[in-house]
C-alpha cells in the first residue's frame, strides 16, 4: 500500500498544487463559501467519491464506505479578510507559485488542509484502498466566525451521510500543524463587559457620571489577571489567558458625557476552567456595577441557514493512550519513517465541539506552519501539502486495523 500511495503522490503531484491553487484563486470569506463549495462538490464526485451532499447549512460531505468504524475529516471552507491589499507582496487570491511554496489567503488556514483532505479521498478510490470504514471528508463553512458552529450543528442534525445517528467514532482535524499530531488545545470565551452611567455636557462633567470611568477600573484588573499569572494551569495545555481587546463608549456628541461603555474580553481556557467559571472569577475580581455576558453570535449562511450559538468553547485533550492517536502514529512512521511529534494547538479548532463538548476522540494533522495563519504573507510548502495528502489517504486503514 505505501509504495502504490508514493508511486501515485508522485503522478499526481502537480494535479494537487492545482487544485489548491484554484481553492485559494476562489474568494471564501465566512457566510460567502458557495464557489468554493461548489468546487470541492465537483471534485469529491469526479474523484469517485460513492456519495456527495451539500447540506441545509451549506457544508459539503463527501463518503466513502459503509465499514464499522465511523472516520471523519473535517476542513474549512472559510477565509478571514485579507486587510490592507497594499501589505500582501503577491496577489492574495491568485496562488502565488514560487521556490516550492504557495501563497495566498488561506494557503495554510485552511484551504491546503482542505485540498489534501479532498484529494486523499481520490486516492483512496484509485487505490482500492477502502476497508471496514466509513470515511466522510467534511468541507465546512464559517469556522472563523465560530469554530465548531457549522460541524456541530450538522452532527446534531443529523445531516453527516453514513453517520446521521449521530455515532462517530473519531475525528481528524486537517487545521496547520507542520505535519504535528495536535491532540489537543485550549479552550476560550468571548466576554462582554458592559457599564451604565449618566451623561451630560461635557463642560459640566461632574453633572453626569461617566461610563467610561465605571468601565477603566476592569481594563486595569484584567492586565492585572494576565500579568500574574492568576489563571488556571494544565501540564500540557498550560495557562490559562486573558486580554482586553476592545472597548467603545455611547454618548450623543463628542462633548457629552456617555451614558454607556462596553468592553471585551478575550478569555483563553486551560484544563479545569469553564466559560462560567471565567465570568465568576471576573465578577469577584472586578465587581463596581459592571455587568458580565458570554458575546454570541449569529450568521446567516450562503444557504440561509442561521447558525445561532455562544462564543464558549471548551478546552480539549486527546489520551496518550488513545486508540486514534496510536493509528495516527503508526501512519506517520510507516508513511515518514520516523516518529511523528506530537504536541497541541495554541489557536482554537472545531475540535471544540467533536472534543469538547461531544466527547468524540479528535486528533490534529495539518500541512502548514500556524504562524502564517491570518498573515499578508500566508503560505504553505508544496512538500507539506503532499505529505499530508498521503497521511490522509493511509490513515483509515490503518485505523480500522
């Protein structure tokens, strides 16, 4: 199986660092993924995939097999913004080839991920290499808006094909890794802060009762929190962490004292730490009249669904021991000869949900270094996209034994 699969990266090389190219030419932002949904639709049925669906939501599924144990890979199909186009050197969406690396918006988060994913399932049908496994590749959409929205809401609805009961029995995450195998990361919380004062003129300030004064006493115990190390800690995870990130006021004019000011945290989560234990520690440390609430969202997909949920997401970490991260190793070195590493995330997955709050074994493998992820100089290594692809494609078998 291993000198087949090497034989055909090799043949196929070229057709795969196409494909990427052509996903990051195709503008995704969150809530507007449909071109590139329609792309990897057309491809996962090209490729022989035995079924292919776009859900309510707008994700793409494609499977492979009926087998027993239930194998899913999950991708994004979503992009940030690019910000200033002046700081990008090549074209953001044209998939700048150069020297052996790709660039542009997503070329690491995550449409390399994504590319490898897709076109492992092609190798596994020109390989014949389905076994007592259920496969589903899963494109999602508005992970950057809230990871593990769309994939938790398809999983509880029931609209994964081979698995609409529900039953999956693990989870590989294609987020960039370089080439790590990520058992886990931190969670985190969005926190809303929010002050009520009384304006009046601003000649007369001490009319009123300015909002903003209320509000600066927390901007000041919160850098107090994140400097002395005040939060939780896991061996593995390690701290907890928290940052003030923005803050606006309301007020009729510039020279009216405002009536209100709210703020934002964000709250990064170790082992042993929940959203509500995060607000109750805020609400003993600052206390003064502010009031505290977890920031929620809610997006309209491309397909009109609205994906409705709070910026909560717990921690998460995959056993040492675990059969998944074993099947992940053995793949590494029969594929590489050598020992993978393994180590966690420092950014936030879906595996919020498929771990964190489903409790489904998740493991992470991704071409990519995490660094470049939302930069103007975002970029993959061909060699890495490669390397994944084949991982991808190997995986199962060696998952279901």
């Amino acid at each position: 199986m291993i000198k087949k699969l090497e034989e055909l990266a090799g043949q196929e090389r070229e057709e795969l660092i196409r494909f990427l190219r052509r996903l990051i030419s195709l503008k995704s932002y969150s809530c507007h993924e449909e071109k590139v949904a329609e792309f990897v639709e057309k491809t996962m049925t090209a490729a022989g995939y035995d079924e292919v669906i776009v859900d309510q939501i707008g994700n793409v599924f494609g499977r492979i097999g009926t087998g027993k144990n239930r194998i899913l890979y999950d991708a994004h199909m979503d992009t940030v913004g690019i910000g200033d186009p002046a700081s990008w050197e090549f074209d953001p969406f044209q998939g700048k080839r150069k020297d052996g690396v790709i660039y542009g918006r997503g070329a690491v988060d995550m449409k390399s991920g994504l590319a490898a994913i897709v076109w492992a399932g092609r190798w596994i049908k020109m390989l014949g290499l389905e076994g007592d496994y259920t496969l589903v590749v899963a494109a999602v959409v508005q992970e950057e808006e809230g990871e593990g929205a769309s994939i938790g809401e398809a999983h509880r609805q029931g609209f994964i094909p081979g698995m609409e009961d529900g039953r999956i029995d693990a989870v590989l995450l294609a987020e960039p890794s370089n080439l790590e195998l990520k058992r886990g990361q931190r969670g985190r919380v969005e926190i809303r802060l929010s002050a009520q004062g009384r304006s009046c003129h601003g000649s007369m300030p001490e009319k009123g009762d300015n909002a903003l004064y209320r509000l600066a006493p927390a901007i000041i115990k919160v850098k107090e929190m994140e400097d002395k190390k005040q939060l939780g800690f896991d061996p593995v995870l390690g701290h907890g962490s928290i940052a003030f990130t923005r803050c606006i006021s309301s007020s009729g004019s510039l020279n009216t004292i405002p009536d209100s000011a709210t703020g934002w945290i964000d709250r990064r989560l170790t082992l042993g730490e929940t959203p509500g234990s995060a607000i109750e520690e805020l609400e003993k440390k600052i206390g003064g009249g502010i009031k505290f609430e977890v920031e929620h969202t809610d997006q309209e997909s491309y397909r009109g669904y609205h994906l409705k949920m709070p910026k909560a997401f717990r921690p998460w970490l995959l056993d040492e021991d675990s059969r998944l991260l074993r099947a992940g190793k053995k793949t590494y070195e029969q594929l590489f000869g050598r020992e993978g590493t393994v180590s966690t995330w420092v950014f936030s997955t879906d595996g919020v949900y498929t771990s964190g709050a489903a409790g489904i074994p998740t493991l992470g493998f991704g071409p990519g270094v995490e660094k470049y992820a939302h930069t103007s100089d975002e970029q993959v290594e061909e060699e890495q996209l490669i390397r994944a692809a084949k991982f991808y494609a190997a995986f199962p078998m060696f998952y279901a034994g």
